[in-house]
C-alpha cells in the first residue's frame, strides 16, 4: 500500500474509529501494571488517574522510561500529521514488543470547528473514544474555562465593591476565557456604569487553550502545587505599578476547587488498544504547547518508552518542550522525530502564501527539494540540544514515491541522519515499526549529551536573543522602548530568572508569516515582554499572534451532521 503511486481511498476518521471494538479501559491498562482501583471511570473507555495512583508511581523505584519527542517542520496551515505521527508511533513501538505510551493534548474546540479539525490523531492512529475526545471529553477544557472567568469576575467585583486594592482599571491583565474561535469578542467594553452593570473598562477574549490558566495546569505537580501557582497569576496593577494576583484578590481556593479533577490525567486509548494520556493542551505559539507533565510523569513510570509531541513545528513547540518543559519537569528527551511531508516542504518549495492546497497536491519533486532548506533548519536546531533527530516522511495518499524518496535521500545522504517512510495513518503501528527501529538504534547509540539553549539566570535580553539568532535564524533582535521597560519591570518584579516564551506566527521560521523557507537576514522585532507568573515563564511577543482566532471562509463546523440514530458526519 505505500509504496503505490496511486491515492488509496480509506474510510473517514469517524467511520473507522465506529469501527473498531474497544475493550474497557479497566481492561486497557492491565499491562502496565494499573488496577480499577487507580482509576476513576467516565464511562467504559475512559477514566481519570486518581491523586493515590500518581503518588504511588512517583516513589515507585521503577526507573523513568525514555521520553520521544514528536515535533515537525514548519507546517501548513492542516497540520502535517504530528499527533497522527505520535499515536501510530506508539502502536509502531507495541507492535515491536515494546512497552510505549503516548502523551498528547486535549483538542480545543475552536480549531475542532475551525480550520485544523480535531486532535485525535487519524486513520488507523487515533486515541479512542475519537468523537468525545474532540468534544467534550472529561469536562477539562470547561473546567478551565469557568477557572479563568472565576478569576475576571472576582477581580471586576473587586473593583466594583471599592477597589480596596487601588486596581488600574486601565492595567488589567486578565481577559475572559472562550473554548470557541470568535473573532467579534478579540476586543470588548464591559459595564455600562451605574450600579447595576460595573464599572466600564475595555476588555476581550482569549482561547481557553491560550489562557494562562492552562499553563498552570499542565506544569503543576499536584493540587497544593496548583493552588500555589494559581496564587501567584498576575491579574493587573494598581495604580503604583505594582503587580495584583490571583490571592490578592481572594480567588486562589475557589479556583483550585473548580480545577481539582482537570488536574488528573485523563486515560484512553488507542486504535490497537494501547493505552494513552490525553490531558491538558497549552497553544506553542503562545504557551509551552505540550500536554500535562503529570501525565508524562505518570507514563514514564508506567512504559519503556513515552512518546509525546510538542505544537506546531521544532522552532515553537520543541525549543519551549527543551528550555521550559524539560527545565520545569526535569527531564530530557533521548530521542526526536521531526514529521515532515511533501505537502510541506512543496508550501516552502513553492514560497507559497497563503497556501493553495490543491497546488500543494499536484506532484512535484522539483518543489519538495526546493523545501528542504525548511527541513534543514530545523534538523540543525534540534541537533543543537544534544538529541538524536530522525525524520519520519508522513506519507499522504497523493504522494509519489518518487517525492518520498527524494525526501529520504536527502536525510540520509545530505543531513547525514535517519530518517523513515511513516504510513501510520493508512496501516496503523505497523505502518511505523521502521521509524520505531530508527529510534530505538538513534537512543542506543547516541554519544551526545542534552543540553538547554541558554542559562536561565542569563538575562531577559540574552535569552531573547538565543532564541531569535539560534532557532529563528533572526540576524538580529530589536526590543522596543515599551518592551525594553518591560523588561527592566520584570527584573524588578523578580522574574528575571525565568525562561522565556516567545510568541511568534507558526506559519514562519521568521516573525513574518509569509515568508517560507528558512529566511535570513532579518531582525525580530520585540513588542512586549510580559509575566505568565503562575507558569512560570516569560512571555515576548514577537508580532500580533491572535490569542483568539476567528472562523475561516468554510469552517469545519459546516461540514458537520448527525443523523436520527446519532451517527456523526464531518467530525476529523
């Protein structure tokens, strides 16, 4: 099947995931040594790691499994299959004989109704039960969602019933939170004045996925580490300068109540029956884009290896799983794949903006070796953490064999690196069980030690730097007044010791999404520099990334039915 040239018609995602006869999760995770008793049910097919179960794994004396991370080239606007990548990768791993486990994100559902779709995987590598996952799964994206606005609630009732605490009205951090794609709530005025409708100030909507709330889930260690790093959220600044938090305003424990079962992991599983976390699902052009690090912890203690993927491609979502997550959690990956695909490196080839997806599918060889300046960039950036990186060519149905190989030749022979055909989504693990073999030599072999791109105690503007000159490919960097006073508050503040997210278009290499390839000699331009406090990191915007997207022309929520017996449609 995918050495052929010719498109292979398979089933939708939904049609096949209908298909397949789950097992209880009960029954799921038995091999890897959890009982019912650690589990907390929703439904058959899936359940909650209970607090006892993760405490229990984290004094076991099991030794840590290998952590793979799953990251890829700059993207199309699709996606170019990482989670697809992640999950087939793991049944590639069991299929082998090994013991893996996956780790992804929870789906948001703007995007599920927007542009990308959902964040199940697909084909014949999708973590199940797929339509509940994509939808309203575990309550986790709400819980989140009524977190966040707790928080905008108590601070406007604040200041409504006297400001005590001398609240700028005017340097309020904290927006409202929507699990939506909404374009006309970016930028609101709220409370008409009087005494029934609040005090009036400008205001707006951020992506529950984009809050920093999600965040602080997905890097607390447990509840009493939440509720401290709930505390310390900066809310806004009174009228000194100085910061107000989440405790300042009496909003900390209620919060942590509201989060307290969105904190355990969520376990599912996949297409071939093997277990899997899905849990959390922090943006990588605004946060650190990787699922919990409780549930990577919990994996790790629990399989050989854990497979799990970072957003968007290497220069976001890797470089923060490094510097941040890695740093945070305390661990170190041993191996990468970096996904790429034809249709990518044609977009790059092609120096196509926006993407014309139907040109994307016309062969075109000449194009994909026109790309690989994308690809090796990012090969080259993730070589400079000390990790071994193998490629893994997910292979769509319109794909020449001529294209793929081109690609493969040019890892092996040009780069000097493994790299592997992936038909995971078509044939499932065994699709991945040449990239799984990859992986696991690439681990046995590798001489490199990890090491982080910039020492945290460095200063804002050197980390800054490292980023934009060493993952960007940024000649320079220049920092506005407005951020270069940031920056000196941030010091003051003392928060000069944390690591930095930049946040930056995921269309481009660059801070302009336009330009493809791996652009040179321009200057990344810092607008501002701002404290995720409670994360714990730093915030520098690079350009006006959208906090809160708006649907397309044909969103994928046209596209979407059910029938009188409750079959979906449209749902991918």
């Amino acid at each position: 099947m995918a050495s052929s040239d010719e498109p292979t018609e398979v089933p939708t995602d939904y049609e096949i995931a209908q298909q397949v006869e789950t097992r209880p999760i009960t029954e799921v995770v038995e091999p890897v040594g959890l009982t019912e008793d650690d589990l907390e049910l929703y439904g058959d097919e899936t359940a909650k790691l209970t607090f006892d179960a993760i405490e229990r794994l984290r004094n076991s004396e099991r030794e840590d499994g290998d952590v793979i991370l799953v990251t890829g080239m700059t993207p199309t606007p699709m996606g170019e299959g990482k989670t697809v990548t992640t999950v087939g990768l793991t049944q590639a791993f069991n299929h082998l004989g090994e013991n893996a486990l996956a780790a992804v994100r929870e789906p948001s559902l703007g995007p599920v109704f927007g542009v990308k779709g959902g964040a199940a995987g697909g084909g014949y590598s999708q973590v199940l039960p797929m339509e509940d996952i994509n939808l309203h799964f575990t309550g986790d994206l709400h819980a989140l969602t009524s977190a966040h606005n707790l928080v905008a609630t108590m601070l406007d009732n604040h200041i409504k019933q006297g400001n005590d605490l001398d609240i700028d009205v005017n340097r309020v951090q904290w927006p409202r939170a929507i699990d939506m794609n909404d374009r006309a709530l970016r930028e609101t005025v709220i409370g008409l004045g009087g005494e029934a409708t609040g005090i009036p100030r400008e205001d707006g909507f951020i992506l529950t996925a984009a809050s920093e709330m999600m965040a602080v889930l997905c890097l607390a260690d447990d509840l009493a580490d939440l509720e401290e790093r709930v505390g310390r959220i900066i809310v806004a600044y009174d009228e000194d300068g100085d910061a107000v938090t989440a405790d300042d305003i009496e909003a900390t424990g209620a919060v942590t109540i509201l989060l307290k079962d969105a904190l355990k992991p969520n376990v599912v599983q996949t297409i071939e029956g093997t277990p899997a976390f899905v849990h959390g699902g922090p943006f990588a052009n605004i946060a650190h884009g990787t699922n919990s690090l409780i549930a990577d912890e919990a994996a790790r203690k629990l399989s050989d290896y854990l497979i799990t993927e970072a957003g968007f491609g290497s220069d976001l979502g890797a470089e923060k799983f490094m510097n941040v997550v890695c740093r945070l959690g305390g661990m170190e990956p041993a191996a990468v794949t970096l996904v790429a695909s034809v249709r990518a490196l044609k977009y790059h080839g092609k120096d196509m903006w926006p993407a014309d997806l139907d040109a994307l599918d016309e062969a075109d060889v000449e194009a994909v070796r026109a790309g690989f300046e994308n690809l090796d960039a990012h090969v080259r950036n993730l070589q400079g953490f000390g990790v071994p990186v193998v490629v893994a060519v997910n292979r769509f149905p319109g794909d020449t064999s001529e294209e793929v190989e081109a690609v493969l030749d040019h890892c092996r022979e040009d780069l000097g690196i493994e790299a592997a055909e992936s038909t995971v989504f078509e044939e499932g693990g065994a699709g991945g069980a040449d990239l799984a073999e990859k992986l696991m030599t690439a681990i046995e072999t590798n001489e490199e030690t990890f090491e982080f791109l910039y020492d945290v105690t460095a200063p804002i503007e050197t980390k800054i730097e490292a980023i934009a000159t060493e993952i960007y490919g940024a000649d320079s960097v220049s920092i506005g007044s407005d951020a270069r006073d940031d920056i000196e508050r941030m010091d003051e503040l003392g928060f000069g010791d944390l690591p930095v997210v930049m946040s930056k278009t995921f269309h481009s290499l660059s801070d302009d999404a336009s330009k493809k390839g791996a652009p040179t000699g321009w200057d990344l331009e810092i607008q501002e520099v701002y404290p995720s406090a409670g994360a714990g990191f730093l915030v520098a915007l690079t350009s006006d990334v959208l906090t809160l997207p708006g649907l397309p022309d044909d969103p994928a929520a046209a596209n979407m039915d059910i029938d009188d017996d409750g079959t979906v449609s449209g749902l991918f």
